[in-house]
C-alpha cells in the first residue's frame, strides 16, 4: 500500500465524498494502481477529466501512482494558464461541428432539443448499459447519461455527466461544455427517429397530411424512416422559436 495527496479542482469535487471536497486529502492506493483507477475509485468518472498533473507535470490516466506522490485532477474549462502550455490532453479532441450523441433512458426529452438543433443523438429507452458502450465505441459518439458507472467504463473515450434534471438546462449544460451553440441547423433531423428530413413536395404526401394544411402550406419535409411529415405551422414555429432562445442561452 501507498499513500498519495489529491486534490480535485472545480465542478470535479461534486463527485467525491464530502470530507475531501474543495482540499487536499491523503488516499492509500494499492502498489501499481494508475492515476485512472485511483481517480474512478474516488467517484470522479474519467470523462469529467481533462488533465492530471502529477508532482508538477502534466501526466496520462495510465501513470503509476507511487508512495508520496501529489496528484492535481483538472475539469475542462478549469485549467490554470500555466499549465495549459505543454498540457498533456487525455483524449482526442472533440469538434463540435461533428458531434454526434448517444443519450441513456433518463434523457430522452434532452435526445429530442439535441435532434431539433441539428445533432444525431441516438437514443432508445430500452438501451442497456453495454449496448451504449458498444454503439459509442463502433459509431464515435459521446455518452450522455447520470449514471457515473457507465461513464467509467475504459472503452467509453467521450461522455458527459449531466447534471441538471430539466430538459432545457440540460441542454444548456451541455451546449456550454461543449460549445454547440455555433452549429446548431434546427430541423434537420426526425425528432422521433433521428433519421434525415428531406423536402417533400404536398402532390406526395396524400393521405399523410390534412386537406387543410395542404391548401394553406406549400413547403414540407419529411422522414423516410417513420413518414412523419412537417411543416412551418404554429407548432414548427413554437420549436424554431424555442431552440432559437436556448441557443442563444447556451452563448451567455
């Protein structure tokens, strides 16, 4: 057994148990354990994580951990400028523009405002844990969930902790954490599939739209996968203005 001091920086500490949060504390660790395994053991998923700096220097998830050693966990965003420079990253970069999501059963209203703004978001209330984990790793998507268990599991590279239990904060969160606001294309994909919308001209959707809304609407899209049919009613407008206010949240 060794003993090394730890000390979890920011939004990090909500993860630990209450005596060791916001101070240095002093752990025993098993002889050969790895920064990551000790950090998961204190609670902290290692997707939270986006740097370690171990007795001064910037340092992996797999570095022994050795008697005596003093080890500084960092969140995203809470980095000091001193260490930035030579930073080691933990992971591959992330492009917003790109993102792609898988969200677990408790976030389906939040798998919903992420397909509205543009983002494919898979999600199914019947998704276990395992099958998360391999559709993240196969498809390169980034977990979204509020089980910290899951988030831990080694093959999981990009995930979120949601913190927030309501669906709009939820998506503020996550647009903060991971600037989505600058990429949001609202109304791109199904909200109920996640599957493309494509334009639909009204003579090919006969029998999938009311006579009224035909005669009132010329412009309409489409799902291929479920074919649900939209348009730019009261109700498309209440979305656009909805998505339009959170985006613009996400910024301040």
């Amino acid at each position: 057994m060794v003993h090394a001091r730890f000390r979890f920086h920011r939004e990090l500490n909500e993860f630990l148990a209450r005596p060791q949060r916001e101070q240095a504390f002093v752990f025993p660790c098993a002889k050969g354990s790895s920064a990551k395994h000790m950090i998961e053991a204190l609670g902290v998923p290692h997707t939270e994580v986006e740097l370690i700096v171990l007795n001064g220097e910037p340092a992996g998830f797999d570095a022994p951990i050795a008697d005596g050693d003093a080890i500084d966990v960092y969140p995203k965003h809470a980095v000091p400028h001193d260490l930035r420079t030579g930073a080691r990253l933990l992971r591959p970069a992330l492009s917003a523009a790109g993102l792609r999501f898988i969200a677990d059963a408790h976030l389906g209203a939040l798998a919903q405002l992420l397909r509205l703004a543009g983002f494919d978001t898979r999600y199914d209330n019947n998704f276990p844990d395992d099958e998360i984990e391999e559709l993240a790793l196969a498809e390169h998507r980034v977990v979204l969930t509020r089980d910290r268990e899951l988030l831990k599991r080694r093959s999981v590279v990009h995930g979120c902790y949601v913190r927030a239990l309501q669906a709009d904060a939820q998506w503020r969160e996550i647009a903060e954490r991971l600037d989505l606001a600058p990429h949001v294309r609202a109304f791109r994909l199904c909200l109920m599939c996640n599957a493309p919308l494509r334009p639909a001209h009204s003579h090919d959707l006969d029998g999938r739209v009311p006579e009224g809304v035909r005669e009132r609407h010329t412009r309409f899209v489409t799902c291929d996968v479920c074919r649900r049919v939209f348009w730019e009613g009261s109700h498309w407008k209440r979305m656009r203005e909805r998505i339009d206010a959170l985006a613009d949240t996400s910024r301040t």
